[in-house]
C-alpha cells in the first residue's frame, strides 16, 4: 500500500501554511483515497494544526527556531526526517522557492526520484503526473515505479484545503542538524506594492510597447504612461505582465518604464502565468506573446489596430480605443469604489 506524505511550509508571517501548501494538501487528501494510500501532513516552520481542522491523516512536525526560515541545511535535515518517520512511499510538495531548492537533494538522499513543475494528477494504473516541457509546447504524463517519489506541485493548479473540523494532534519528529553554516539575520525584500509580480493577483494587467511609442500629438508620454499603469497595479491589485519589445526597450536607448524588467516578460520566450482575467493594454497580440497567456482564462485587449493579433480569436473581447484614455478612466472608477 502506498504511503503518501504532504510536505507544507510556512509563509512570511511565520505563523501560516502557504497557499500553495493548502492546495498540496488538497491534492493529498484527493489521492490518498483514490490510491488507498495513507495520508501523512509534514509541517515545516509552523504549529498551523489549526489549518488542517478535520483532516483525516497522521500531522508531524519538526521543532526548534532553526525551522522557521528557509535554509537549505536545516529543510532538508527536516524533510529527510519526515519522509522517514512516515515511511512515505509518494511524497507531495508545493513547488515553492523554499522546496523547490532542497526536493531533489532530500530525493537523492532517500535513493527516490523527483519530478519538478507538476500541473496535474490523475490515477490511471496507479500515480500519473502531468508537466509541461520545452517551454509549454509538451505535455508530458510520467509514472514511476521508483519509490520514495517526490512530486513538486505548481502552485495555483488547484483548490487550497479549508479546515472544517478540530485541530488534529500534532506528532513533533525529532530531527538530526549537520552544523548550520548559514545564519538567517533577516529577510530584504520590496514592499508588498513596490512587488509588480504577484502570482495571486486576479488579474494580469499586460503592458505592451505602444505606451512608450509616440502618440496621436506626436509625443511620447512615458511618465503618464507610468503612472497610468502603476495606478491600475494599485487600485486593482493585479499582476504585471509586458510584451516583449516594451522590455528589450531599455537596451536600445528609447523610453522606457524603470518598474518594467524581463522577469515581467510573458510569452514564448517569458513566463506563462495563471490568472483568472487578463488585460492587455497597447500590444500588438502576435503569436510569441500570446502563447504565455495560455492559462489566462479571460482575455481583453485594448489596442487602437482594429486588426491586431487579439482581434483574430486570441482576446474574448478587443476595445479599439487608445488604452491612455481608458486606464485613465477605469483607474478614476476603480479609486471611487475603493
Ligand atoms: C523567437 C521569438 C520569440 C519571441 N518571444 C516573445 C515573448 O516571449 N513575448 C513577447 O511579448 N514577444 C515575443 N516575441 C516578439 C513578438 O513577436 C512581438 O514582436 C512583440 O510581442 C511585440 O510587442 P508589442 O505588441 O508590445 O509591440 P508592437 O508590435 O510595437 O505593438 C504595439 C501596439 O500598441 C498599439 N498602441 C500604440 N499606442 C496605443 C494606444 N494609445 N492605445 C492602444 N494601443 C496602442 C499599436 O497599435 C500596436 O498594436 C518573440 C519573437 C520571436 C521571433
């Protein structure tokens, strides 16, 4: 019989699972009944038992103030000693920053097999996992006999756990440091609005290079450009994405948006992200780009071209209208409201 072992981890706060841990979770509990596999949670950096109210699995956890950040060392020691105090024969991670860097040593020591980026699962002839390859153009569905097998879960494929009963008793697992050699003194990072890239936001809000190109007057406008689109990021709370050209701008000495780098860059050469809604705003649509909203389930477009690439089927509905005067007037109601 299988056994299968969530591994979760806290967030900034320190006090609370992840999302993404919740939707591993989640995938856990789905699973393990398909498989009639046992059920283990490990929890790293948290006593959040309360969040896995009415869970029917063993909940083990590591304790000790070494646990509370992210530190290749003392994560993996704390995963090695999980997977073996659950004996697990499958084990599922969420594929964060955190796991995603200690998962394959952690395999390696218990002689298992990780798979990284899974997107989705299925129980075929046992355990089948689904990921993409060569930048989103191959789906691939792998099996495994290797055991102990690792899955890192993408984060936003599925459903987060809601807690619905008592907290389940906790089991503390004794784990064996190596000497630490690296100290957390403290964590730097942007403030929460200073962050363009929000994997949570409901909506991706895409910048292309018209809003630096020179405009009915003649001019270019890059500072109302700026602030146009950082007021909707703010009043929206979305994501920001950009088109190819608008980034490679700052290379080629013309205008450019200083909060725009490549990491914001979607397509078939940038990121693929996963948002309920997007909107694209003075972009062109070509194919290159289009491919990385491929999980955006509700696309719109502003763009003077009436035969711009969104308006060949790529956008659910096209505004040609100049996006200037419209982000204007959406962030104006969007402030009202809040
Ligand atoms: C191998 C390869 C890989 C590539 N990978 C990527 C990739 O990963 N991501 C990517 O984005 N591109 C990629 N490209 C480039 C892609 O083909 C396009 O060149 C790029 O996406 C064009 O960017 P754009 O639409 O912002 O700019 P443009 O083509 O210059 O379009 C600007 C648009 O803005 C509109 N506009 C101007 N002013 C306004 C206004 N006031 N209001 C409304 N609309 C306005 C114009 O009508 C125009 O449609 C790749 C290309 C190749 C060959």
């Amino acid at each position: 019989m299988e056994k299968l072992l969530v591994l979760t981890h806290v967030d900034e706060s320190g006090e609370a699972l992840t999302r993404a841990s919740l939707e591993a979770v989640a995938a856990g509990v789905e699973f393990s009944a398909a498989l009639g596999a046992t059920l283990a949670i490990g929890m790293i950096g948290a006593q959040a038992a309360a969040q896995l109210g009415g869970i029917n699995a063993r909940v083990l956890t590591v304790a000790g103030p070494e646990f509370s950040s992210a530190r290749y060392a003392s994560d993996a020691a704390a995963c090695e000693a999980l997977v073996r105090a659950a004996e697990a024969t499958l084990v599922f991670a969420p594929a964060s920053s955190r796991f995603a860097r200690v998962m394959p040593g952690v395999a390696h020591r218990l002689g298992g097999f990780v798979e990284t980026h899974i997107t989705a699962l299925a129980k075929g002839e046992g355990l089948e996992a689904t990921r993409w390859y060569y930048r989103q153009r191959v789906e691939a569905v792998v099996k495994r006999e290797t055991r102990p097998w690792f899955l890192l879960l993408e984060p936003g494929t599925r459903a987060a756990f809601v807690a619905d009963g008592a907290a389940p008793q906790v089991e503390t697992v004794a784990v064996t440091l190596p000497a630490l050699r690296t100290k957390v003194s403290g964590v730097r990072a942007p403030k929460q609005d200073e962050q363009t890239i929000r994997p949570d936001a409901k909506i991706l809000f895409v910048a292309g290079a018209g809003w630096t190109k020179k405009q009915a007057d003649g001019q270019v406008h890059p500072t109302e450009a700026e602030q146009l689109i950082l007021g909707f990021l703010k009043a929206a709370d979305a994501s920001l994405g950009s088109s190819k050209s608008l980034v490679d701008q700052s290379g080629e000495n013309q205008p450019v948006l200083k909060f725009m780098t490549h990491m914001n860059q979607i397509g078939q050469t940038g990121a693929t992200p996963r948002h309920p809604k997007g909107l694209s705003t003075c972009c062109h649509g070509e194919e290159p780009h289009v491919v990385g909203w491929r999980f955006i389930n509700e696309r719109r477009a502003i763009s003077l071209d009436p035969n711009c690439g969104w308006a060949r089927g790529k956008a659910d509905v096209l505004y040609v209208a100049d996006a200037f005067q419209v982000v204007a007037k959406v962030n104006a109601l969007l402030m009202e409201k809040k």
